[in-house]
C-alpha cells in the first residue's frame, strides 16, 4: 500500500517537473566525495516518473567513470553493461510488456560485474530515517545487495529520491540493508 502511494504521488508529477529534478539531482549528486573520487558507477536509467539519471551518467561519463547499467534478467536478477552515452541505450519490453526499461546494448559482463563498483546508485521508493530504501517489491536490488556483501565489497551505496520521498520509516524485511546517503534536490542526507 505504501508503494502504491509514492508512485501515486510520482504519476502526478509533471515532465517539467521530472526535468528539473534531474537537474538539480545531478548537481548535488555530483558534489558528493564519493562520486568524486570514483572509477566505476552501478548506476540505471530512470524510467516515468523516476528522479531523473541521464544528466547524472553522462556527467559521470565526461569525467572520465566507468558507468555500468543492469540489464534486468528473466529472473529479476541483473546483469551489468556499460553505459556509452544515451545512443548505447535500448527500449526493452519486460513482463509480457508491463515495463519498458532503457538498457545498454554493448557486451554483457555478469551480475557480478556490480561488485567491482565503488558507488552503487540505487533506485527507491523511499528511505527512511534509520537509511532504510522502500524498493518497487521486484527483489532486483535485493539480490544486488546480497551479492554486494557475499563478496565482501563495500561501494557507497546511494538513493536518487524526490525531497517528500525521504520519510520517518520504511517497512523493514530481515534482508533489507541500510543505504549511506540518500540524494534529493534539496540536499544530501548521511546514515551510516
């Protein structure tokens, strides 16, 4: 139920509304330490009503990173590609149709291709104050994170989210983990 209400909210915003934020989200993101000093970025295309990414990944990409892009698997796990500027991106139908997202085209490099990332930029529906992420309900993410730590790597982990997105308290499962920060337009918030 929760879900369904920050997507309500999302549906009525308008494309200027969308413009706007990514621009502003791609500015603070940018000045974050982290993203500074990184060589590789997980990162993903938003899609609708998302806080807007593309501005952030060709930032990313003009500095010189290594941006890698999931391609979501049959099984709702991910596999890795890079990003090449928005021409390497492809419409993809999933779910019988039900999701369109933007995928790279290139090479596929493994799921865990995620794990050799210094920063990994999560989507959300929400975070909390404790760093807590509300995902869509998908588990795409969830394995990401599971497989993050089965092999010991540590990225920054970081939710690209509008300001009224970030709330006191997310429902929380025994696999959940907390992220470290959480970026909206009007700022940065620290967890952990």
């Amino acid at each position: 139920m929760l879900r369904r209400e920050f997507l309500l909210v999302r549906k009525g915003l308008t494309q200027d509304d969308v413009r706007k934020t990514t621009e502003a989200l791609a500015a603070r993101a940018l000045d974050l330490p982290e993203l500074a000093h990184a060589r590789s970025v997980a990162a993903y295309v938003a899609v609708g009503s998302e806080p807007g990414t593309l501005a952030l990944l060709d930032a990313l990409r003009a500095r010189g990173v290594r941006v890698l892009l999931p391609v979501l698997l049959p099984d709702n796990d991910l596999d890795w590609g890079v990003y090449d500027g928005e021409g390497s991106l492809a419409r993809v139908q999933h779910g019988g149709g039900r999701m369109t997202l933007l995928e790279p085209v290139g090479e596929r490099l493994g799921p865990d291709a995620v794990t050799g990332a210094d920063v990994v930029l999560l989507p959300g529906l929400a975070v909390d104050a404790r760093g807590m992420r509300l995902g869509r309900g998908g588990g795409s993410y969830d394995r990401v994170l599971a497989r993050l730590e089965r092999a010991g790597a540590d990225p920054a982990l970081v939710v690209l989210l509008y300001d009224s997105e970030v709330v006191e308290r997310v429902p929380e499962e025994e696999h959940d983990r907390p992220v470290h920060a959480v970026v909206t337009p009007s700022g940065v918030r620290r967890f952990v």
